[in-house]
C-alpha cells in the first residue's frame, strides 16, 4: 500500500509539472499563431499577386506589341530598342516580386502547418493528461478500497489461523495415534516389496526388435507414389513435345505459305536459302526460348507444389523444397529449340525448293480425288454435300487430319491422366475412413 501511495504522489506530482509545460505550450503557440496571423496581413497576399500579376500581363501585353511592330517594320528596330528594354527589365522585376511573394507565402503555409501540428501534439498531450488524472484518481480510490479490504482480510486471516492453531492440536493428538497402525502397514509394505523383487529377478531378459524406416508402411507408400510420379514424368515429356512439335508444324506452315511471295522475290534477289530460313528460325527460336522459360518456372516451382500439397492430405511431410535443376533446364530448352527449328527447316525447305517464279505465285490447292467410301454406295448415298466434302478432305489433307488426331489424343490422354490421379489420390482418404475403418469397427463391435 505504502508502494501504491508513492507510485500515486509521484504521478500527480508527473501531472502537475505536464500542467505547467502544456499552458506554457499553449501560450507559445498561440503568440505564434498572432504573429503568423500579423505577417500574413502584413503580406496581403491575394491582392498584392493579383495586381502583380495583372502588371506582368499588361507589360507581356505591350512588349509583344511593339514585337509586333518591329517584325511588321523592321527600320523601327533601333528607335523601338530602349523601349523594347525598358519592358524586359520591368517584366524581369515584377518576375522577381512575383517569386518573392510567392517564396513568403510558401514560408508562411509552412509555419501554419507546423503551428497546426502542435497544436494537434498539444492536444493530444491534453487528452493524455486528462487520461492520466482519471487513472490517478481510479488508482487512488482503488488503493483506499484495498485498505479497506485489506484490513478485512487480516481480521479474517487472524481468525482462521485461530481455528487452524486449534485445528493442528487436534491432528497432533490423532497423530500420535495413528503412528502405531502406520508402522505396522509399513513393515508390511516393506515385506510385499522384497519379495516382488525378488519375483522381478526371476524374469527373463527381453528381446530387442530393431525395424529400420522400410518396415514403415506409410514411408514405403510413399515411395510408392513417388516411383509413380517419376514414371508419368517420363511418359508425358514425350507428349508434350509431340504436341508442340505438330504445333509449330503447323504455325511455321502457315506462316511459310503467308509469305510465300517474300521468299519468292528475296530469292529473285539473289538471297540464299539460309538468309531466307534465317527470319523464320530467329522466330520460332525466340517463341521457343520465351515458352521454355515460362515452362521452367511452372515446372520448378508451381507445378512441384501441387502434387506436394495433394500428398499432404495423406501424409505429414516438412516444407517443400524446389530446386533449380541446370541440367533438365537446359535439356528441355534444347530438346524444344530442336524440334521446333527442325520443323520450321524442314517447312522452309520444302518451299524454297521451288524456283522463285513458282514461289511468288500463289500455292496452287490440291488436287481432288475420290476416296474409298465413294465404293461403297448404300454408305456415300445417304451423307449429305457437306459430309462428302469432309470426307475428301481427310484424304486430301493428310497431313492435317494426322496432326489434328495426334493432337488431341495427345492432349486427350494428359487429360485422362490429370483426372486418373485426382482420383487416385482423393478416393483413397474415402476408401479408408468410409469403407475400410468403418467395416473394421463393425467387426470388432460384431465379432460374431
């Protein structure tokens, strides 16, 4: 208590000396707030920019005319000159004040936004300090109530340790009494514990089983599903670059035959077969570079971490950790720069087989011809014009309909494996806490 009264004193003693500091404060900032309000009147900024500015206008408005002048009548030059200075230097002065204003008023804003901020501290330290006297005074009345209590308490304490004087006399005598019982269960307490250990001696020493983390059946499944994941990563490498090489097939195809009459006047020119396959390459290699590299950071970084955070349903694995891997880095970018520039060659090529003539005309189309379901007539009869034409088509267009079938049986099995693992991983947590737990627990509750 007589902690809490001096911790009460020196607060308020804190409160009266903040008292003093905030008035003295207040009366400085309101001297200075009177003495910035003195100088702005003194300033009269709005009227004063107002006639200067409207003095700089009428000046600009006059040396512009007698500019006017000279350029209409060039012989006014000489006797127009003094004048013609005696403006400049006018509008130079008036510049000057304009400026000069200008910097007084922005000194002014400044001080009234430094004022304003002290004033709000100032305020602030008022709210402070009107806190600071209500937890004084719910202090002291705290402490005023404690001694009240306080003195309760030790009335009560008194006469507790009373009964508890008279409590222990009585435990004493019972005590004493009780000793007698007690040293006889001891001494047969004594006699139960020699002979169990006596028993203890006779036990035979037990076997150690010493199981290394393989006899875990949760760190073998695992392994498991990594062999899995490492098997369907050498499988769908092998569909992904069959899909991007049709794909770039079929670009670069297009985009040769687009420029078709380009080729065809650049080797009129003389160009060489390189120099012309040399656009297309840069372009698919740069495309190629772009995607590889967009792959890698998919590939190193987002596409790791789902597969981990599917597992984690399962398992309880620390932190996934990605690495940069150099070598399948550079083994993917190879592998797909190769077989895209390969494709793009091999399409360049074809068409710059053709002598120049041929290539700046346009691609003559390909030749119909019948198809082996034209044979079979109770078949050909009933398909309709557009049906027939596809038909053709298929056979006219290999090339397309195999890329076309290729593709998106490619792109067909990525999705069929995508969703068989989806399966594979979420049906498992099913399986196990709704099937086989519940039927393990129906046997153990029914053995019979």
């Amino acid at each position: 208590m007589a902690l809490n009264q001096k911790k009460i004193d020196d607060g308020k003693r804190q409160i009266a000396e903040t008292q003093a500091s905030i008035s003295q404060n207040e009366i400085d900032l309101n001297n200075a707030e009177a003495e910035i309000q003195a100088k702005e009147k003194e300033l009269n900024y709005d009227e004063n920019i107002k006639k200067l500015n409207s003095t700089y206008d009428e000046l600009n408005s006059s040396l512009n005319q007698l500019n006017s002048e000279i350029n209409n009548n060039p012989s006014l030059k000489d006797q127009l000159k003094p004048k013609v200075d005696e403006l400049n230097a006018q509008i130079a002065s008036v510049s000057k004040q304009i400026d000069t204003l200008n910097a007084n008023k922005q000194a002014l804003d400044l001080n009234l936004a430094q004022l304003n901020e002290k004033r709000s501290q100032l305020e602030s330290a008022k709210a402070q300090l009107a806190a600071s006297k209500d937890n004084i005074a719910k202090q002291e009345a705290a402490l005023n109530k404690a001694k009240i209590d306080g003195q309760r308490q030790l009335n009560s304490a008194r006469e507790q340790l009373n009964n508890v004087l008279k409590e222990l006399s009585d435990n004493e005598k019972k005590y004493q009494d009780n000793k007698v019982e007690f040293d006889k269960q001891i001494s047969e307490a004594k006699e139960k514990i020699a002979s169990s250990e006596e028993k203890l001696n006779g036990l035979k020493k037990p076997s150690w089983y010493v199981l290394d983390r393989k006899s875990n059946i949760g760190y073998v499944e695992y392994g498991d599903e990594a062999d899995r994941i490492k098997a369907l990563g050498n499988v769908f490498p092998t569909i992904f670059f069959l899909v991007a090489a049709l794909v770039s097939l079929t670009s670069m195809t297009r985009m040769v035959e687009e420029r078709r009459t380009q080729m065809g006047i650049l080797k009129a020119l003389g160009y060489g077969k390189f120099a012309i396959m040399l656009k297309f390459v840069i372009y698919s290699s740069v495309a190629t570079i772009l995607g590889g590299l967009a792959g890698l950071i998919l590939g190193f970084n987002i596409l790791p971490r789902i597969i981990f955070n599917a597992y984690s349903m399962m398992y309880t694995l620390p932190p996934v950790i990605t690495e940069f891997n150099i070598y399948y880095a550079v083994l993917g970018i190879v592998a797909a720069l190769i077989s895209t520039t390969a494709v793009t060659v091999l399409v360049c090529l074809s068409d710059l087989r053709e002598t120049p003539a041929s290539l700046m005309r346009l691609k003559s189309p390909m030749a119909g011809k019948r198809v082996l379901l034209e044979k079979v007539n109770f078949i050909w009869s009933r398909l309709d014009f557009m049906q027939k034409v596809t038909a053709r088509n298929i056979f006219r267009y290999k090339k397309r309909f195999f890329m076309t079938v290729i593709g998106i049986g490619g792109c067909t099995a990525l999705l069929l494996t995508g969703f068989g693992i989806r399966d594979s991983i979420n049906i498992i947590v099913d399986k196990q806490f709704n099937e086989i737990f519940n039927e393990g627990l129906k046997e153990v509750s029914h053995p019979l």
